[in-house]
C-alpha cells in the first residue's frame, strides 16, 4: 500500500522506536520516584523537553507534556478563559480543528460570545477583519491555528501574534500540523501557548505537548501529583515522551538542513503530473502559503467517496479531508468556509506526503488516481453521482 495520509497520523520513524525500547523493557520506573532507577528515567524527561523545546525555539520549562494535541487545546482554552476575569469574547477563526470549535462551543453554552473570523478563497486569515475583532475589545484570548489539518494552508501567524501583542490579547495557536513540517519559531512569532501532537511527526499516538510562554499564567486541567512542574498532573508516559523528544531532533535537523525540500518536490511533482495529465483538476487553498506536506484537490464530475474506494483498491491510501470527520456527508466546515461548492468540495481528496514518501510512491500514485478519476467518471456518466458512491 501506497500512503499518502500523513496529515492524519505519520509513520513513526525507526530511530524513535530505538530510543523508546529501552523505556518499555529495562527503565520502566516512575520518574518520580527518589532512586536511581526513577532518577534515570527523570534525566531522559528532562532531555526530550530539551529537544521539544529547541524544535520550536522555546526554554525546556516552557514545555508542558500532554497525552494529545486535543488536550493541548483544551488546557489552553481552559486555562486563559480561567484566567481572562470579566472578558467574555473569543476570537477564532471559521476553518480551526474539531479540537478548537467544539471546546469553544462549549464556552458559547457558558455564555461566551465566540466570534469565528472569515478566511478568503485562499484559506488564509482575513487580517482586517481579525484586526477589528479584537479592537472591539472584551477579548478573553483569541486561538488561531497555524497550519490547516485538511489544505495545508499557512496562517499569517507574524501579523496575528504582532496584533494580539499590541492589543494585550492572549494567543492561543494549534500548531499541531505545523510543528516538525515547517520553521515554527516563537521567539520570532511570539505567543502565548502553542500545541503540538507527536503523531503528526513520526513520533507515538498518545503523546503531545503545550508551550507556555514564561510569565503566562496557567491552570491545570489535570490536578493530582503535580507532575509537570504542576502543569499536568499525572505519570508521565516516559517511552512516548522519549520518542517525542527524539522525533523533535530528529525534524528539526531536517528543518535546519533544507526545510524538507525533498517533500515539496514531490508534492509539487504530484501535482504538475495530474494538473497536466487529467482534466477538470483544482488545487484548493493558498499555493504560496501552505505546508510542504499537502495537496488538496477537487476532481470535477466526480465524488470523494468513490475515489476513496477505487483508490483503495488501486493500493493507495489517503483521505477526503481530516480523519476526524470520516464518514460524514455533509462539506467540510473548512471547505465551506472557502467558499467551495458542494460540488467542489465533495469531490476533495487530502493527498499529505512525509519524509519517508518516495518518488515511485507517488508516480505509481498518480497513475492511480488517473485511473480512478476516468473509471468514476465513465460509470457515472459525467455527473458526477452514480452507483459507486458510498456514504457511512
């Protein structure tokens, strides 16, 4: 099988699994704990919050570990409505994750008012609009993602943390499809709390982390043992966090050597092959400002389920857009939000490549979505609705 789902989780990268195995056989201790054996464990904690932490240019203790990206967002959310007092407005944006909106629909119920600004065609932030949001003050925080989970597309995160800055506003970012895919730097864009999940990085499921700015008050959402420097109580899950620590070198050293030209040159290739080889293709979203590792197409007069199916088949595995919404029929919040077609938006497919995508990978892959594309739209007869669509 071909895999091209990365966005959805990544492969974990051998060397990760090398540096986790002696955490799961020989130093299982609770890091707690005063002997040697716990002492030991403790020491590999501290240097994967060291590595963490230079991925993103941050201090070692501004690095909380958490058990998910979504519980990275939940703190933070929780923790800067916690500490916002009187302020009662929440400003976001219409294309954030399922992680972002449903927490913030929660604070709606509360009696917060949750404002979700406008993205332009491009996917990207309406920043004059974003401006005068938070101008109309009352502001609590404001949460804006860095990198879109389904196109890739790049927030203009300098202008956003410069505004909120200025203003006094907390910034919240899920940068959980930007971090380890591209520079992330939050001394040079500086904010607040920043989230982060090891799977989307070849690192374990189960493991991410929370960046707190140094002065930025927090409350934990977990209260217990203090773990975390009282951040996150809780056994820390010692192998995961290694592999997380080793899986932030092992990235950053890329991202310091070419940014991952090598990932681009492949989506790129992906795409110029399909764009000049089938007709009625689109790229959606920003082709300047998104993440080297995604490609959103909309094949015309032809539906995602169907070719999710044929491409299946065909050995190729990716996806119609987040994996958290598989299996729902209704547009994509995100693509909607763009201003997409029903149309357009039911015939998307997410392509997301990584580090271990090789070229015959995807030229074997774009032989096949060619093959699905003219097969689905011979069976439907050019509409683009026929016998092989399947919705669950």
């Amino acid at each position: 099988m071909i895999y091209l789902d990365s966005n959805a989780t990544s492969q974990i990268h051998p060397e990760v699994v090398d540096a986790m195995l002696p955490y799961l056989r020989d130093h299982w201790h609770n890091p707690s704990s005063g002997y040697a054996a716990g002492k030991l464990v403790k020491q590999a904690l501290s240097q994967a919050r060291e590595q963490v932490a230079a991925l993103i240019n941050a201090q070692p203790d501004e690095i909380v570990f958490t058990g998910c990206g979504t519980e990275s967002n939940n703190a933070a959310l929780a923790s800067l409505i916690d500490m916002a007092g009187k302020k009662k407005r929440l400003v976001t944006s219409t294309i954030e994750h399922s992680a972002i909106l449903r927490p913030s629909e929660y604070y709606a119920q509360l009696g917060y008012d949750v404002e979700k600004v406008a993205v332009g065609h491009d996917g990207r932030l309406d920043l004059l609009a974003y401006e005068e949001s938070l101008r109309a003050g009352n502001v609590a925080l404001s949460s804006i993602m860095w990198a879109n989970n389904e196109t890739g597309v790049i927030q203009p995160m300098d202008e956003v943390s410069a505004l909120t800055r200025e203003l006094g506003v907390p910034l919240h970012t899920d940068a959980i499809q930007a971090v380890g895919k591209m520079p992330v730097d939050v001394q040079k864009t500086p904010v607040d709390m920043l989230s982060l999940s090891g799977h989307k990085f070849h690192a374990p499921k189960g493991v991410g982390a929370l960046y707190i700015r140094r002065g930025v008050r927090f409350q934990p959402m977990l209260r217990g043992g203090g773990q975390e420097a009282g951040h996150r109580s809780g056994t820390e899950n010692v192998a995961s966090i290694v592999g997380l620590g080793k899986a932030a070198e092992i990235m950053k050293s890329r991202l310091d050597n070419d940014q991952h030209a090598g990932v681009r040159q492949l989506r790129d290739h992906f795409e110029s092959r399909l764009l000049a080889e089938l007709t009625g293709v689109r790229v959606n979203g920003s082709l300047e400002h998104r993440a080297v590792s995604t490609s959103h197409l909309s094949f015309e007069k032809c539906d995602a389920s169907g070719l999710l199916i044929l491409l299946e088949e065909y050995g190729v595995l990716c996806s119609a857009g987040s994996a958290c919404m598989t299996g729902k029929t209704k547009p994509s919040h995100v693509q909607t939000a763009m201003g997409l077609s029903s149309a357009q938006s039911k015939s998307s497919l997410r392509i997301s490549f990584s580090i271990f995508t090789e070229r015959e990978q995807v030229d074997a892959a774009v032989e096949a979505v060619k093959k699905a594309v003219n097969k689905l739209r011979s069976v439907q007869g050019g509409s683009g609705v026929g016998p092989v669509i399947v919705y669950t």
